[in-house]
C-alpha cells in the first residue's frame, strides 16, 4: 500500500476502528516507512490532530450473518409440491391408461 492509503486508515488504527486486514497493512507499513511512523507518532501526540473519519469502515466479521430461515424453505416447498403434483400425475397416467 501507499503511504496517503495508510495515512488514509491510521487514523482507524488509533481508534481500533480499523479492519483486521487495515490493521496487518498498517502495520506491515509502519516496519518499513520512517514517514508513517513519524506521522503516526504526531497523531498520538495530539489527538485533536486526528482527521474527522468520513465513512466508518465495517469489519466483515461483524456484518450479519443470513440465517437459514423460512425464506430458503419457501423454494424447498415449492420444489417438493411440484414433485408430488408430477408424481401424482404420472401415477394417475399409468391406472388410467
């Protein structure tokens, strides 16, 4: 990553807003570029210095996950009507003809 993304997501960092992977990339960065750390340590000295975050960024793990509910059963059942109305069908079919 680029040094103005990972400006971008240190100010996430010091809030621990920041994603799991922000974070290994944040700090991925911060082992090899002076400019971040510097730039880090200035925001920690001053948190009023901190940029205003526009867009809170949501961890994946915490979204919701869909449940199994009635909704995935709705085409079960529509598939298992079907069936038995065929089956029915074919049974009717073969005592008739």
């Amino acid at each position: 990553m680029s040094c103005e993304e990972i400006k971008t997501i240190i100010p996430l960092y010091i809030k621990h807003t920041a994603t799991e992977e922000d974070i290994s990339k944040v700090e991925e960065h911060l082992c090899i570029c002076d400019t971040c750390r510097q730039y880090l340590a200035q925001l920690m000295d001053k948190p009023n210095a901190i940029p205003a975050i526009t867009a809170p960024r949501i961890q994946e793990e915490t979204l919701p996950a869909i449940p199994a509910g009635k909704d995935s059963n709705i085409l079960e059942y529509i598939m298992l009507g079907i069936g038995v109305v065929v089956l029915l069908f074919v049974v009717f079919l073969l005592i008739k003809g």
